[in-house]
C-alpha cells in the first residue's frame, strides 16, 4: 500500500547516506508520505496518544528510578521523598502514576474502536494479535509498577496476584506454589520480589517500545482500516499522513494531554487508592484488596468463579480470546456502521466492561439493595457479566455474520466523503 | 408531577437506608470546608501555624509525624511561602531534642545509660515521641498511634474524616451499643470503637492570635496542618497547574485552527 519510494534525496550527503543507510528514506516514506484512508475519525487518534503516551511513561519512569529505591525498607521513604525533597519530583510521579491511568483509558478506547471498525480482520490479522501482546504487556508493567511504592495496596495487591499461581497446586501437587515461590524469591512477598519486579518494571516498556515498533509496521503494510471498513481503491481515496494526520493526531493529542495534565494537577490521587499512602505491613491485611481502575472487569470475572483455579483460567482464558477475534467474527464486513445487529451487541459489550468493572470495585460480598430489603448479590451480576463477555466473543461474533445482512456498503472511500451523501 | 415518582422513590431508598443502618457500620464524615479545597484553594496560613501548635502540643505526645522536616515549614516552592519565618523555624527545631550522633569517644549514651540529645536544626525531622512500635503500643494499651505525616491522603474520605474522627470521639454512646472495654465510642470510625481518647477539649491549647480554641476550631486548624504535611507541594502544583493548563488550552486551538486550515481543501 505504501507503494514506490517517492523520496528524493536532496544534498550530496543524503545522496550518500541514501544508498548507505536510508534512514530519511524510510521517515519520509512513513511517516510523510504514507498514503492514509481520508475519512479517519477521532478514534483513530488513539494510536498517537497512545505513543506519546508511552513516551511520557518512559521518559517520567527514568527520571523516578534516579530517586527511588528498591528496598522494601526504604521504597516507601524514598518516594515520599521524591514527592517531598526532589526538585518537582511531585510532578513527575504524578505524572507517572496519573499517565499510566491515562495510558489504559487510551489503549481501552483504541481496542474498542479496532473492535467497533473490524480492525482486526483480514489482512490486518498480525496487527490486532500484536496489540493483544501490547496490552498484555501494559498489564505486566502496570502491575509491576504499581507495587513499587511498597504502600499497603501494593503488597497486598502483589500477594493476591503472585497467588493465582499456587492454584495450579490443584493439577500438580506442588506445582504452583512452587512456581509462586520462585516468583517472590522467597516464602512470601518481599524485598526479593520487589527488587525483580522493579528490574521488569525497567526492563519491559522497552519490550513494548519494540513491540510497537513491530504493531506500526504490521500497521503500515495493508495501511490503515477506516470507518467504513471497505478497502482503499485508489490515490482519490487517501491523504499524505503529513501534513494531514499529524495535524489532525496533534490536535486531539493536545486535547487528551489537556485532561492529562487537568488530573496530575488537580486531581492527582483520583485513580489511586488511599490505602497505598500507608507503607506496607505484611501483618495488616486491609479490609478490600482492590486492583487498580483498568483491571477491575477482570477481577470481577476471576472472583465471580467460586472455584479458585477455574476462576484463574476464566480470567486468563478473558484475555487469550482476544488473540482468536479476527477468525471469530464470521463476518464479511468489517465496520459495525453497516452491521446493524453488531452495533448494538457491541455497545452491550461495552456496557458489560463497565458493569464488570464495578463489580471488581466493591467487596467481594457486596450486594445491591432492591426494593423491600430484598439483595442482589453483585457477584451473580458479575457471572451473568462474566459469561456474556465469553458470548460476545465465542458465540454472538460468530453467529452475526451468518444471520445478519449487512447494510450497502459503499463504492468507495471517495464517494461517500466527496458528495454530501445521502 | 414530574417530582412525584421521584419523591416516592428517594422515601422508598430513605426507609432501606434507615432500616439497613448498622451500627458496627461506620457514619459517613460530617460536611467541612477547608481553604485548600477546589483548584485555587491555599492553606490558611494563620490556621497552619494554628494547627501546628495543636499537633505540638497534643497529637504529639502520641502520633509521630517522621516524614516532615522542621525547614519544611518554611514554604513548598513557587506560590507557596513559608508558614513561619527562618528564624521561628530554628527556634521551632532548637526545641525539640534529637537523638546525637556518636561524641568523640563513639558512645551513643551518657554516664547514665541515656541517649545522647542535641537541639534540633531545620534539616531533622519531627522526633518520634516512642522509640519504636512496642513502646508506642506498651504506652497506649496495645493500640499504635497512626504516623501523621500521609494521614489525610491515607483515609477514604481525607480532610472530613479525619475531622470527623478527631470531633467524632467519644461522642454519647447510642442505646445499645457496646463499647469495647477500654476503647471510647467513635460513630465515624470502622467498627466504632477507637483506641484513641478524645483528644481535644476546648482550650486544649491557647492561641497566641486570640481566635477561641474551641474543640471544632482546633480540629479544623489541626486538620488543615495535616492536610498540608500530606501534600506540602499541593501550591506549586496548583500554581504550576494553571500556567500548565493554558498552555495546553492554547496549545490545542491552534492545533484545531492548523487541523482546520490544513483539511479546508481535502474535502
């Protein structure tokens, strides 16, 4: 799709760099020149957040390991430091915790826009596979990193996590707490296992940078889906990426920073736990251990499963659906704006996230309060939630493209843009 | 019309509520204003330097508060002057004793057995009153005096809770509840029963500035304190935050008028 270089080295030394390393050769033909789908919207602007966003991280989380320490005896100290003593280190660990919220909210909307628009379908397959490794990366590091702090969530959060893993001790004896032995380095969660979880928590945004690096590649070889999902059919269709895209992406990246920095200024401890201001005490469980705001659903899921290592493949078996999407919608179009029946189980599935989301929020036991005293318990919620998100993917997606008829697509991406349609 | 069905519904949700209320439930905190709420809010100086007083000379004697400095007390950056002056915070620190590091013969003790002492200069932190965990529980019938210095940030509810522990303990005792043997009865804290006596009564301290000290007006003051030893950089953020946040409003209009100019002959 890219097509033939255009790229014209100018001076004698790009002359010469060309045919050595053409390193301007492939900026300009990626980032200038790539010819990309006109009719793009708002939620295509994710992909640059989502970029800047993880430059923010980077850059905020080098900086902070400058001053922070990884001891379980000093962690704790050594960030209240940071927000104390360090010249504006308050903002560059508000930055850091606030852009890992904002991180989620931006990678949330992108998957959901890629879900919405049939993103994942053929040729775009490897694409959609490498953003399930990023976002399952993303989780690792977040994770990672929020134990850092060593506050009491952190611990505690780290301890319920690691534990997932001893329920494997229900297939082989032994087995998972083994494993989760090896993890903590150690019986029990500890300064062996904050010190490894702060080397990945360095290690792998690095990891993600790459893997990104791979997503805009695998991006720019059948070039960009778009909102009526049908296929570029010529140059009448597309507009050079620059100026067209990098003025239009930084202008909602200037408008999602602006609600960024709105937070790290203003509200800085909205998605944070108070719990997480007091250091960790291995001895004091707190009374609810809660994930953060982006993992919740699924902790609503592990938790509506009373059985503990079915409930850990549940939640597990929740995110490797994700890789089979692209052979689980049976459908012949890709953009939901002309499957009828999909859109709206989209936006149910939607509502379901969020429904799931609040079920992970609130204490394991708690109900919702009907009329006449009569409880709902929330996790029977959570399983009807639980199981419709399971239908959307194995049953809902590969049945609405054989029972659906799709709206008229479109003869081209021209067309419809080009006339004041309809 | 249109209020009835929502009349009928808020009486149906008012009679679970009061039927569901339990006491070993905790009451929500009571409704406060502070000068550091929304996003010009400061801190009162004149009630920081209040509150100061308070937590010297009360909440001290039991809670520490190890992550403040004394030189903390001389302001936290751009748009944030000092609560009290270089000089008051000398004399502030020079009050307190601190542990000394080894004399020239490397003893930690005197003739007596005692810790060596020093005045305090800005640089220390406020002293513990206990010298570890045991002896703050030992001298507080097994209950451990929380640190102060996140205490605000660490509680659901921040500021309101914290004032409604403080003006909440010992409140009169609802037909019955039980209040745990040696604990006092506290409506807003988990379970109700606190380990902490009331701590203030009015005139508990006296302030230099004349304002009456009633038991509200010290718990507002000392709250406030607390407030500010939790995030002492809160003004530098908001300062900051506000040149931050036109930039970006800037930032973005002219990146919309680019978008728009740039798109205006693609269509």
């Amino acid at each position: 799709m890219s097509g033939p270089s255009t790229y014209v080295p100018k001076s004698g030394f790009s002359r010469w760099m060309d045919s050595r390393l053409p390193l301007a050769r492939f900026a300009h033909d990626t980032m200038l020149t790539f010819p990309t789908p006109r009719n793009l919207n708002i939620w295509y602007a994710f992909g640059a957040i989502l970029t800047v966003m993880l430059g923010i991280q980077i850059v905020t989380g080098v900086v902070l390991a400058m001053h922070y320490v990884a001891n379980a005896n000093l962690a704790f100290d050594s960030v209240e430091g940071i927000m104390r003593d360090i010249n504006y280190g308050w903002l560059i660990r508000y930055m850091h915790a606030n852009g890992a919220s904002f991180f989620f909210i931006a990678v949330y909307i992108h998957m959901f826009r890629g879900l919405y628009y049939g993103s994942y379908k053929a040729p775009r397959e490897v694409l959609w596979i490498l953003g399930v490794i990023l976002y399952l990366l993303m989780v690792a590091t977040a994770f990672f990193g929020y134990v850092l702090p060593w506050g009491q969530m952190s611990f505690w959060g780290a301890t319920v996590i690691t534990n997932f893993f001893s329920a494997l001790d229900q297939i082989v004896p032994h087995m998972g707490s083994s494993i989760a032995t090896w993890l903590w380095g150690g019986y029990a969660v500890g300064d062996p296992t904050l010190n490894r979880f702060f080397s990945l928590h360095y290690l792998l945004p690095f990891v993600i940078a790459g893997v990104v690096g791979l997503h805009i590649w695998a991006l720019h070889v059948p070039g960009n889906n778009n909102p009526l999902g049908i296929d570029v059919k010529g140059p009448q269709d597309t507009v050079p990426f620059h100026p067209y895209y990098t003025v239009k992406d930084g202008f909602y990246v200037a408008l999602f920073l602006l609600v960024y920095v709105g937070f790290v200024f203003y509200a800085p401890n909205f998605f944070g736990n108070p719990d997480n201001y007091t250091p960790a005490n291995p001895v004091v469980t707190p009374p609810d251990i809660v994930p953060e705001w982006y993992l919740l659903p699924f902790y609503a899921m592990l938790r509506s499963v009373p059985q503990k290592l079915l409930g850990v493949l549940v939640m597990a078996g929740s995110l490797v659906t994700l890789v089979f999407v692209p052979w689980l919608d049976t459908s012949k179009v890709r953009s939901s704006r002309f499957r009828p029946l999909m859109k709206q189980f989209f936006w149910l599935f939607v509502v379901d996230c969020v429904i799931l989301g609040y079920c992970g929020s609130q204490g394991a036991d708690a109900s919702l309060e009907m009329m006449h005293g009569m409880q709902l318990p929330l996790v029977w919620i959570a399983r009807l939630g639980t199981a419709f998100y399971f239908a959307f993917f194995w049953l809902i997606m590969p049945l609405l493209g054989l029972i659906e008829t799709p709206k008229p697509l479109p003869a081209s991406i021209a067309q419809p843009v080009l006339s004041p349609a309809e | 019309m249109k209020a009835l069905p929502l009349a009928l519904a808020g009486l149906l949700l008012a009679g679970t509520t009061a039927f569901a209320e339990d006491m070993s439930e905790p009451m929500p905190p009571k409704d406060v204003h502070w000068s550091f709420e929304g996003p010009f809010g400061t801190y009162d100086r004149a009630a920081l330097q209040r509150g100061f007083q308070v937590y010297k000379e009360v909440c001290s004697a039991c809670h520490s508060l190890n992550l403040v400095a004394f030189h903390d007390l001389g302001g936290g950056g751009e748009g944030s002057p000092g609560i009290f002056s270089d000089a008051q915070i000398k004399a502030i620190a020079a009050g307190y004793k601190i542990a000394a590091e080894p004399n020239d013969k490397g003893e930690t003790t005197d003739d007596k057995g005692q810790p060596l002492t020093r005045p305090g200069i800005p640089a220390d932190h406020f002293p513990a009153p206990f010298a570890n965990e045991n002896a703050a529980r030992a001298n507080n019938g097994g209950a451990l005096p929380p640190d102060l210095s996140l205490i605000v940030k660490a509680r659901e509810g921040g500021a309101r809770y914290v004032y409604s522990i403080v003006t909440g303990d010992g409140s009169p005792v609802p037909h019955g509840f039980k209040v745990i043997d040696g604990k006092y009865y506290d409506p807003y804290f988990p379970g109700r029963n606190i380990s902490m006596p009331p701590p203030l009564r009015a005139d508990s301290v006296t302030y230099s500035d004349g304002t009456p000290a009633t038991v509200d007006q010290e718990a507002h003051d000392v709250v406030t304190f607390l407030a500010w030893a939790s995030e002492p950089k809160m003004e530098e953020r908001k300062h900051i935050g506000l040149g931050v946040m036109a930039f970006m409003v800037l930032l973005s209009g002219l990146l919309f008028l680019s978008y728009r100019r740039v798109w205006k002959d693609a269509h």
